[in-house]
C-alpha cells in the first residue's frame, strides 16, 4: 500500500493519541463501616450484614479491634445495612452508595439488646474523605427529573464545574473527527483524548477520535460520575477527566416503562436565527425498557430499544439566502453565487432541496448472574444504528448545500464483567470487551465537486480538512484487584487492548480553493483583467507522493461519480488509506 508522506503524519499523529487512552475507570464504591458505644469506644467482633436491595446479595464481616469492617467491591445501588453485637440493640439503615464511592458510616450502637435501632442514610451526597478527586455524581433522580432537549444523558456532564462543549474540533461534520456524540472539555482542555469514558467497568471511548461511543439511552443509565480531577492510578493516565457510566440492571421485580417524546414546528418557538420558510422540524423519539428476574435472586434480565425520527431545515446565514440566486451582494454588477459556480463549471446550489436527517435505531441487553454471594457475573450487549443525512459540514448557517454530508454510523460492543471475593481481604474484578464501529462522511451531489472556501462568508463543494470514513476493531481485557487490611487497600492491576484501525483521509479532495469574497465575487480589486469572478487567491490538493512535481492528474467528469476518478484514481486510494494494529498495555499500583 502507498501512503504519502503526509498521511504517515496522520498515522503518526493516531498513534501518539492513543496513547491517552488510559486503564479502566473505577465502578465499584468501597463502605467502610466503624461500630462504637455511645462513649465512642470500638465495638470488637460486631457482626455486619450488608444486603443488595434489588438482587437480595448478601455481604457478612466481623469487625477488627478498632470496630472497623471494609467492604470493597460494592456495585452501586441501594442496600440494607445492619449491625449485630452481644449485649448491643440491633442497629438496620438504609442507605445508597453512587458509582465508584469511597463512603464512610459511623455507627453508634444502644446498649440494650431489646430494642433495634433504624436508621436511613443517603451516603451519595456525602464527602468521599478517602480520595482528593473532585467529583460529581449524576444520580438516578437527576437523570429522570431534569428536563434536557435531545434526552442524551452525557448533557448532565456540563453540570460539572469546569466542563464545557468542545469546541476545537466541532466545526461541523468536515471536522477532522467529528463525532455524532456531545464531545465535551474539561478546564479548557482539546476534547480529543482527553477524556476517558467508562461504561460498567470497560473503555467506552473511541480510539480514533478519544470521544464516547455511541451514548446509550437516557432510560437504560442508572448514574455516573464525572472526576474533572482524576488523581488515581486507577482512573486512567488521561489528561483531563472521567466519565464513569453505569446502567441499569434487573431485580427481584418487574419495573419497565414505554414513552414517545415528540416535538415540531408548530408547537416550538422558531429558532431566532431561522428564515421565512426554513423552519421545519419533526422530531419523535420514542422506546421501551423492562428489568426483572428470570430466577429470583440469582439471574436477571434487561432489555431496551429506543428509536429517533428527526428531520429540520438547515440553517443558512442571511447572506447566503440573499445572494445565492441574486446578484450584486458586493456592489452593482458583482454576480450570485450560483453564477460564479456555474462560470467555474460546477453546479448550482438549491437551498431548499433537502432536511437534515438524525434516525437512529439502539438495542441493549443485560444479563447479571449472582453464582454466589461472593460472585456476580454481568454480560451485555448495546447495538446502534444512526442514519444521519446532510448533517452541516462547515460552522452553523455558513454551509451550501453542497458541503453537506450523510453520516451513517454503526457501533456494537458485547461486555462481560467478572466481580469475585476472595476470602475477607481480596476483591477481583475482571472486564472483557469486544466493539466494532463504522462511520462515514459521505459527500451528496455536488459535494464531490471542488471546494470553494470563501473567507468568513461560505463553504461549498467537497471534502474539507476531515476524514471520508474509518472502522476500529477494539478488543479489551483487564483485571483489578482490591487488598484490604484494616485501614488501609492496595489496588494493582493490568489492561490489554489491542485496535484495528481502517480509515481514509480524504482531506482536501479532489481540491479545495481559497478565496476572499472579493476574489470570488469579482469586486475590486479584482474586477479587472487577468482576474475577475471566481478568482482563488490560493489553491489546496492532495495528491500522491508518486505525483509530486507532475501536473495534477486530469480528472474524469461528472464529479458525481465518486471522490477518485479518472486515470489516477488507484494512487489516489491508495494514498489515503490507512490501516494499523495498535496495541496498549497498561499496569498500575496504587
């Protein structure tokens, strides 16, 4: 295969990002639970029974001689807490632990064994004092209550101090990795890989782009915590934060729910930015959930879909609209755009010839298998399926539609997660996973054409500093173990992730022209001969190593036919085409 020295740039450039991508992020909470008498004197040898509320699993431990018991490994949830010790009363609260919690409870046992004391405690909003990671947990009654357009749970990460919308690299589908997904930026850090996105336990980001995967409904997220400063080993060698999602899980019974959100034009306010006769919009989204057992406490299911029907006008600026069709937008004879292209030999754009499309389809299925009070085995599987349509290749309201781009994308991941206790002081957990993703950037029409950059104004035509498609193969498997001795854990671990990357960078194809609006409209001082309308003031090609110094290759028309045609399409091809093995291997102690 022959790549060109710049594309072995980019290969490079992949490569070095990869290597943010860092361990697994923490998913367990860890309860540390001290027994005391009303003088504040430890309580030796008292029994502590901790019980899941949703899976009925039991955790049992005496505690030491300063009254303190441990317990490591805890999925997030609620539970039931009681504390037994001779000549003590009873001691029963409940209470909930959040996603990758370090959580403390003092317990101040009665001395008379005739009465039980209950208590109820909420320890999610307590202060984690184990950890200096600053850190907010997006809990289940956030994530049902808070109202968000679009219903993408990932949204409640911008409740976080210190984290924004990226905006780097958002400029809009040609972006050199434009994702579908929000793509977020902690303490004004590039978005790219700077970012770790867990999702129960395994590494959900993209490795080619260091953004989440395809985001799984807002119904089928139980919480997750966003560290903006992730301190730990543990927490990944990224440079910015982590996101740590955890879904839904079945229980002993039977919870599920069906909805239909739809909104349209005539019930929303129109956009300030919106045109006279460019203001549709049809938006449903709609799905169906349902958890429970298939044999009580010890197997349990979860299943999902959601589906998305969304389609809306483009947005163009008021210059656009004005002067595609009509001449004389930088003064008296000055002609349209339309005319200029149609001078250059390209086609005219239509501005009402299309809606952005947003359809989706996803599917989600979980299995959790309690082998043993000490054992409990999670298996799942998400499948998405997006068929994007004529999503804005350039900043908002400045796009023809010939710089518009169909964006299908496909990502599946199946998941295993292995939790096991060793005796009193061990905790292993071990994560296996396996995802494939496609996306494409499909030009339409005329965007197979040259693209025309017109400084400030607007873009038109082809491929413009981005990627045409790619696919990644990731394969993920990693084991983590917790020792605790009184006081003190020690946690160590390794992960194992190799990729398979496919993509193809299109970048400036078949070419791109630069022009300012007086170069391109044929206004002073480019009115007059050797200039006139449609006038570059810089042109941009990609072109093969094996052409450098030769006159670009003829290329055959219509541009329609594909983005490489014509005698030099194979070096073409080859040129921009990459395919690499990349293989991590990660080792902590903490």
């Amino acid at each position: 295969m022959k790549r060109s020295g710049f594309c072995g740039a980019v290969a490079f450039f992949c490569v070095l990002a990869l290597q943010a991508i860092g361990l697994h992020a923490q998913q367990l909470a860890t309860l540390n639970i001290s027994s005391v008498d009303p003088s504040g004197a430890a309580i030796p040898q008292a029994q502590v029974t901790l019980k899941n509320s949703s899976t009925s699993v039991t955790r049992s431990e005496s505690s030491d001689g300063a009254g303190l018991v441990v317990l490591p490994g805890l999925p997030a949830g609620d539970y039931v807490l009681i504390v037994e010790a001779a000549d003590f009363s009873a001691y029963r609260a409940t209470l909930t632990l959040a996603v990758g919690q370090m959580a403390d409870v003092r317990v101040v046992m009665s001395v008379n064994p005739l009465k039980e004391q209950i208590d109820v405690r909420e320890t999610t909003l307590g202060i984690d004092t184990q950890t200096s990671q600053a850190s907010q947990v997006i809990e289940k009654r956030k994530i049902a209550d808070l109202p968000i357009s679009g219903r993408d749970f990932i949204d409640f990460a911008l409740l976080t101090p210190s984290a924004n919308v990226g905006r780097s690299t958002a400029v809009g589908a040609q972006s050199p990795f434009q994702e579908t997904v929000l793509e977020l930026s902690f303490g004004g850090l590039r978005e790219t890989h700077s970012t770790f996105f867990g999702l129960d336990g395994m590494d959900y980001t993209t490795s080619i782009s260091g953004v989440q995967r395809s985001s799984p409904s807002l119904d089928w997220v139980q919480e997750f915590r966003v560290s903006a400063s992730p301190v730990t080993a543990d927490n990944a060698r990224n440079l910015g934060s982590v996101v740590n999602t955890v879904t839904k899980s079945g229980s002993n019974d039977v919870h599920g729910s069906a909805y239909e959100f739809f909104r349209n034009n005539q019930l929303d306010a129109n956009n300030l930015l919106t045109a006279p006769g460019f203001n549709a919009l049809r938006f449903n989204q709609f799905g169906a959930n349902v958890g429970g057992p298939i044999r009580r406490e010890k197997l349990f299911y979860f299943l999902g879909y959601e589906g998305q029907r969304r389609a809306e006008s483009p947005l163009y600026s008021s210059f656009i609209l004005h002067c595609t069709d009509h001449p004389g937008c930088l003064g008296p004879g000055t002609p349209s755009i339309n005319q200029v292209k149609e001078m250059l030999g390209l086609q005219p754009e239509n501005l009402g010839s299309f809606l952005q499309i947003q359809d989706y389809d996803k599917y989600f299925g979980k299995l959790t298998r309690v082998l043993t009070n000490s054992s409990t085995l999670n298996i799942g599987y998400l499948f998405n399926d997006e068929r994007n349509q004529h999503l804005p290749g350039a900043a908002p309201g400045q796009g023809l539609p010939s710089f518009y781009r169909n964006n299908p994308v496909r990502d599946q991941t199946a998941y295993a997660n292995s939790l096991h206790l060793f005796g009193t002081h061990w905790t292993s957990e071990s994560i296996f996973n396996f995802g494939r993703r496609t996306f494409h950037l499909d030009p339409v029409g005329a965007g197979f054409e040259p693209a025309l950059l017109v400084a400030d104004l607007f873009d038109s035509g082809g491929i413009q500093g981005g990627v045409h498609s790619y696919s990644e193969q990731h394969f993920q498997a990693s084991e983590n173990l917790t020792y605790v001795r009184g006081k003190h854990s020690f946690k160590f671990g390794g992960d194992l992730e190799p990729v398979w990357i496919g993509a193809q960078t299109a970048f400036f194809t078949p070419g791109g022209g630069i022009f300012t609006p007086q170069s391109f409209f044929g206004a002073a001082p480019f009115n007059a001969p050797p200039f006139g309308p449609g006038t570059p003031v810089e042109f941009l090609f990609l072109e093969p190593k094996s052409y450098f110094g030769q006159q670009v290759p003829q290329r055959t028309l219509p541009f329609e036919t594909g983005l490489f045609a014509g005698p030099a399409a194979s070096a073409f091809t080859d040129s921009v085409n990459l395919n690499f093995l990349h293989k991590l291997f990660d080792v902590y102690a903490q």
